[in-house]
C-alpha cells in the first residue's frame, strides 16, 4: 500500500476528543499533520506533527501548509479532514481501496469523496454534480452504481494526491474559509481531472450546528455558523462567480440560488443585525475584489 498521510486542520478543538482521534489516526500511518489556526497545542507535538500558523489564517492555507509538508516527505497519497469529522480507521484503507478500483476504469481520477452523513441533521446529505448544463444536488443513495463522476464536494474526507493538488496550485488561501473546496474541486475538473464521490464509504460529519426548518413550501437546513462566515460566504461565492462564471455557465444560477438561500437562515439564527451587516460588507467587497 502507498503511503498516505493525514492533514487535520484544527481551530481550538475540544482537547480530550481531539487528541484521542489524533492519537487513533497516529496508529495507522506515521503522517499524521495537525495545522493549527487556533490555541497552542503544543502537548499534542509528542505524538505527531504540529504545524502551528500563529492564529486563525483560515483553511485554505492551512492546507495548503500540509499538503506542501507532505509533499517534501515524498508522501504521495493525502487525507484532507476537519476537526470534527468522525470515522473509524478501517475509512483510510476502504478510501484507499475505492482509488484503486476507480483509477482502474478512469486513470484521470485526481480526488474521490465520502458520502456524507450529518449527524445534527441525522440525514445523508446531498452532493453537488457538475453536468453539461447545470450543477445538479443529488443524494448518493438515490444513484444506481456504486459512485458518481463529476462531483463537487466539500474538502473533509477527501483523498487526493500531493502532487496532484500541487499541480493545480492547490488552495487560493485569500479565499480563507467558503467555497474554498468547490473551486479545488473545478480546478481539477479544468485541469482534465475526475472528481468521484463514492457511496460505499460514509463519514460521520457536522455542518455547523445544523437545524432544520421550514420557510414556506421550503425546508431549510440551517447551518447557525458563526456569524463572522456570513462574510467569507457572500465575498467569495461573488468573487468566485465573477472569476469563473464564464468558465463554468453552471455557476451562475447554483451560487445565486445558494446565496438566496443563505439569506433566509437569517430568520432562524441570531445575532440577526451583524449578520445582515457582514453579508452587506461581503457582497461589496466580493464585487471588488481583485
């Protein structure tokens, strides 16, 4: 088996939690790579590597920090996660697995993707397709085959290759936090890459502190991040339909419509004024931004 390695971006974790599940993960591979944006962790650099950025420099370039130390390793395989995502050991080798049989039928595989199953939604979620015409979101239960082609999904639980991820130039880290996967995954694509989700792998993971709600003839999933998102959400899903949107013609009614969308949660979160307020700054500054 290649060897892989395990990026965790961490922003001030529950510190018993986490360093149980480092210390699981340190049982499978020697590569485990904490890059933190938070609060010392210094105790957990006995046990693996310890990247720490100084304070919140978003997830982009935390990434990207790992994915380039692993590359000096010479490590050729990365699992990319989120502090909070939950698996067992035996997701790396059934992941690792999955890459084998896809990129035996498609030797252009550049990433492959869990199933998702959120556990405050207690649902599957669904998963962004990119198609000729439009980006579809399709439940992975729903498919016929075991995985779907063309995905678009969010960064925790991806495996990818380090060179690979390089070669496409990785994360734009002034993007910080949003929408940042989702251009990872459309580089790839540009680059003549394939991005699979598989069903046959499931992780367990939490967006925000969902809820769900119904707004007319609508249910909404309400995420109740922070409100200091709002910004990043709005800013960058402008500046990336302005950057891509003649590229990607798909894009323009999905990140709209997930704009809209966004703006309704605000009946159902709090801290309702600086909400709005955010988002207002994130549209102007997302309509200027270089």
């Amino acid at each position: 088996m290649d060897p892989f390695g395990i990026i965790i971006v961490a922003y001030n974790p529950e510190v018993g939690t986490f360093y149980k599940k480092i210390e699981d993960y340190c049982k499978i591979t020697d590569h485990v790579v904490v890059v933190n944006n938070g609060d010392s962790l210094l105790e957990l650099s006995k046990i693996c590597k310890v990247i720490d950025l100084g304070g919140n420099q978003g997830i982009a370039k935390a990434q990207n920090v790992g994915v380039n130390f692993l590359a000096e390793q010479k490590i050729p395989f990365v699992f990319l996660l989120d502090q909070d995502t939950k698996l067992n050991n035996e997701y790396f080798i059934e992941m690792l697995g999955e890459w084998r049989s896809l990129s035996e039928r498609d030797s252009s595989l550049g990433a492959l993707s869990p199933n998702i199953y959120d556990r405050n939604l207690k649902r599957e979620l669904s998963i962004s397709k990119l198609e000729p015409i439009e980006i579809k979101r399709i439940f992975m239960s729903d498919i016929e085959g075991d995985s779907l082609h063309n995905t678009l999904p969010i960064s925790s639980g991806l495996l990818t290759k380090t060179s690979i991820f390089q070669e496409v130039g990785g994360n734009d880290a002034w993007m910080f936090i949003d929408w940042v996967d989702f251009k990872f995954d459309l580089d790839l694509i540009s680059a003549g890459y394939s991005v699979y989700t598989t069903k046959r792998v499931i992780i367990n993971h939490s967006v925000g502190k969902g809820v769900r709600h119904r707004f007319l003839w609508k249910v909404l999933n309400v995420s109740n991040h922070s409100p200091f998102r709002e910004y990043y959400f709005y800013r960058n899903g402008i500046y990336f339909l302005r950057k891509n949107g003649k590229r990607f013609p798909q894009l323009r009614h999905y990140i709209h419509h997930a704009l809209l969308t966004r703006s309704l949660f605000i009946f159902y979160e709090p801290q309702k004024i600086t909400r709005i307020k955010r988002i207002l700054k994130g549209i102007s500054d997302g309509r200027r931004a270089r």
